[in-house]
C-alpha cells in the first residue's frame, strides 16, 4: 500500500518532504536566533529579522524592524535569508519561503541551507555620503568629516584624514540621510582597508544599537537600496 501511497503524492508534497529531509540532515537548528536578512529573487530587502524556532525546514521570522516595508500577501514568497553565524564565523545563506502568519511574525518554510561564504553578513550599498565623527571617550577633540564609503545594516564603511587604530569607536552622523538626521551611529574599526598620505579608510560595524535606532537606519538601507538618494 505504501507504495502505491507514493505514486499518489502530489509533486509539492514531494517538495515538502524533500525540503524537510534535506534540512533535518543540515541540520538547519544550530542557526535558530541567528539574525537575518530576507530578500527577493531579484535582491531587494524585505526585513531584518531573527530566526526564531527554527525546527527542520520551518522558522518564525520576528522583525527587528517596522515590517510594513514588506509586501503583505497570504501567498509564500520565495526568498534567501542571508545571516551571520558566529558559531562557525561566516555568513550563511538559506533558501525557502515565506509568508504572513500571527501576532506580526511571519512563518519561514521548507528551509534549506545554500551556502556559506566567508564575507561580511551583510549586503553593502556603495554611497557617495558626507558625514562626520566624533570620539565619545575623548573629550575636547573636535568633530571631523568623514566620506561614507558604503553602507549596510551590520556597518559601514568610512574614509577620514586622521589615523584610528582597530578597536575604535566613534559616533557617526550623516545628515544627508534624513531617516539618520540627528541619529548618530555608534561605530567600531574592525580593520583599516587603506592607508596613504592625508587618508585613512576604515572598515567598521555598528554597536549597541537600539530598537529605534535600528528602525531608523532599516529605513535609511530601504531608501538607498532603492535608489531614493
């Protein structure tokens, strides 16, 4: 019986079957918590979100962010979730669809691992951004322009005339954003990708960002991916 049960499976049952087992084997649970971003086939953002109970091939996504940015709609969508996992430090990317579900969550189905790269975790836009800086910890030492080189939710990367060493931090703004307008970004130097005369350009993450300021800068990343500056 089982085998004639077989022959009667639709091809999506099929598909749902495959994608479970396949992730039951990659073992897709180690990422649960991880925080993601979700986009369309052709690289638009939706949200950023965390991966939450993660069991074989199905998740909850809670946004970290104001998800009306995304298309609301009843039918899956299909996406890649892009993540950094500290645990094996790189970034991993899955595969699998999405789709509205309670209480401002949305449901991650038939997940499967597709790849893992050893790049930052998340997508940059180059800019062409005035900004300036500041040194919280230092006291009298003026603010300084700086060149916002690109851009991502996890960083930034930032071009200066005076010399930081890795492990700095300092308070960014870009006024020329207005979702950041008065929002000021704490950074860390996590590398110093060029060094020459007069010019320093540094490669940095965003620290102990809170809530808002996450919203804010989500916004911000809406508009430049799209072309809105």
């Amino acid at each position: 019986m089982g085998l004639f049960d077989s022959f009667r499976k639709s091809a999506r049952e099929k598909r749902v079957e495959e994608a479970h087992r396949r992730a039951m084997k990659e073992d897709l649970e180690v990422y649960s918590g991880m925080r993601v971003e979700v986009t369309s086939g052709d690289g638009r953002v939706f949200l950023v979100a965390k991966l939450l109970e993660l069991r074989g091939d199905r998740a909850q996504l809670e946004p970290g962010v104001d998800g009306s940015l995304m298309s609301r709609s009843e039918e899956p969508l299909p996406v890649t979730l892009r993540g950094y996992s500290s645990r094996e430090n790189r970034t991993v990317l899955l595969e699998g669809t999405i789709r509205m579900g309670p209480s401002g969550l949305w449901q991650a189905e038939h997940l499967a691992l597709k790849g893992k790269e050893e790049q930052r975790a998340n997508i940059r836009v180059n800019t062409e951004l005035e900004g300036s800086y500041v040194l919280p910890d230092r006291a009298g030492v003026p603010e300084e322009r700086c060149q916002v080189n690109n851009m991502g939710m996890g960083g930034v990367c930032v071009g200066a005339q005076s010399r930081r060493d890795v492990g700095d931090k300092f308070l960014l703004r870009i006024n020329q954003l207005l979702e950041l307008r008065d929002t000021p970004l704490l950074c860390q130097v996590l590398r110093i990708d060029t060094r020459r005369a007069g010019y320093f350009e540094y490669g940095c993450r965003f620290v102990e960002l809170d809530e808002e300021t996450e919203r804010r800068l989500f916004r911000a990343m809406y508009a430049l991916y799209h072309g809105l500056y």
